[in-house]
C-alpha cells in the first residue's frame, strides 16, 4: 500500500465512522440530545470488543440509564469470542454462543454491571433486526428510549445509523459515537493501539463494501437498488476514493457483490 491508498481509505473511513460528539462529555450530549443522560446506550454486534468497552465505560460515566446489546450468532462471532476469551483470559468454551451475551460477558465480568442494567437481544442477525429487536424489547419492558447513544463497529457506523433512522420515530434521538476512528499510516498499518480490532484485509473490504452499499445506485441498497436503505449522499471524495481503490487494488472488493 502506497500513500495515495491509504488516503484513500482514510477518506472513506471518516465518512464511515460517524461520532455526532467528537469527545464525550456531559455538556456535549445535552448540547446534542437536550439531556446530559440517554435513555440507552445501544452496541450492534461485530467481532470487535471495543463496540461493548466503550458503551461499558460511557455506562459506568453516567451517560446511559440503560444498557442494551444486540447480536445474535454469525460468520465472525467466533472471532469475537476468541477476543473476548483472550481479555477474560478464560477458556473459550466458557464463553456463551451469541454476541449479545458475549458483550454481556465483558460487561459483568470486566466492569463489574449489574445483570439487571444490561437487556440483550439474542437472536439477531444483521442491522435491521438488531434495531427491530432492540426497539420490540424496550416496549415489552416499558423502557423509555427517547434519545439513545448508537455503537457500532466504526465501519458499520454510518450504515447502522440510517437503518436506525426508518425504525425510531422522527421524534427520537440517536446519537451515533463511533468507539474509535480509525486512521491508516501510509503503509496501511492503523495507528490506533486499540487491541483486537480487524484482521488481515477485513478492515480494507468492509470500507469498500459500506461504501458499495450506501450508493443509491442498481447495486446498492437505496432506493435504486435493493430498496433496503432511504438515499444516502456518498460525497464525490469518497466516490473517488472508492474508485481509486478499486482501480489499484481489486483484491479488496470482496464485500462489493
């Protein structure tokens, strides 16, 4: 990876991975939310455990009343599951099946959260039905969600967001925070010391494939295409930036199909 890519990518990732707070604090999110508390914190599934650290910590900070995981069993779980067995330093057998409970694991056994603060969706499978879900079991136990905080991982930040957007009402909050924002060196290598993120060329092929699918064109899942998302206004850089990418290093759209 030469310079040029990596500028590249690091255009399509800033797209991406939304943060509406660039730093969390109590005077930002009521400037964001009119509340300097959220109803609920909400962390999608993925395979990367900073999704579940940072809503345990924005927790533990006072910033959530609620904390909610969403996740049900999928091709990378198990990717999760040697992570979080590795930060548990517990045996992986040990570890429960679905990501939601998985999260669920850090959350109890890490920052010591009380079961009864933690509602999980079990059963999930991709961002529409974590939000589904999420919503269907805050009206069975009767909990207020006016104004939530969204983790996801930073990739599927933007994604996730508007999905949410077509599944709360026009009078809720969602505030997204990214856990991290990723950013390349020129030689491809993340500058981010967070452990357990991505491997190998996933990071590369989940940019270019969030990217394909926001694109309200015939292969997306706009309007024009797929019919799964509402129109989504991908910046020319990035379109550019895609398209750079694609030109010099096809071997990354793997997720673009």
């Amino acid at each position: 990876m030469n310079k040029e890519i990596s500028d590249a990518f690091n255009c399509i990732i800033e797209f991406l991975a939304v943060r509406d707070i660039a730093q969390m604090s109590k005077d930002a999110l009521k400037q964001a939310c009119g509340a300097s508390v959220t109803d609920v914190i909400i962390a999608l599934g993925s395979d990367l455990p900073v999704v579940a650290e940072t809503a345990c910590e924005l927790y533990k900070a006072g910033y959530g009343e609620k904390l909610m995981f969403c996740g049900g069993i999928g091709h990378s779980t198990i990717n999760l599951k040697k992570k979080v067995a590795k930060i548990l330093n517990v045996d992986i057998d040990r570890l429960p099946e679905s990501e939601a409970e998985i999260y669920a694991c850090l959350a109890k056994d890490k920052y010591q959260i009380e079961s009864s603060s933690i509602f999980m969706d079990k059963t999930s499978t991709n961002t529409s039905e974590n939000i589904k879900n999420a919503i269907q079991i805050f009206n069975d136990h009767t909990i207020k969600h006016q104004n939530v905080i969204l983790i996801q991982d930073p990739i599927l930040q933007k994604r996730s967001y508007v999905t949410a957007l077509d599944l709360f009402n026009n009078s809720q909050k969602i505030i997204n925070y990214a856990p991290i924002i990723p950013k390349l060196n020129p030689d491809g290598t993340l500058q981010n010391d967070t452990p357990y993120l991505w491997e190998g060329k996933r990071l590369y092929e989940l940019a270019l494939g969030e990217v394909y699918r926001l694109r309200d064109d015939e292969n997306g899942y706009g309007p024009n295409g797929k019919g799964f998302l509402r129109h989504v206004d991908v910046p020319e850089e990035v379109n550019r930036s895609f398209e750079i990418i694609a030109d010099k290093m096809p071997e990354y759209l793997a997720r673009c199909q």
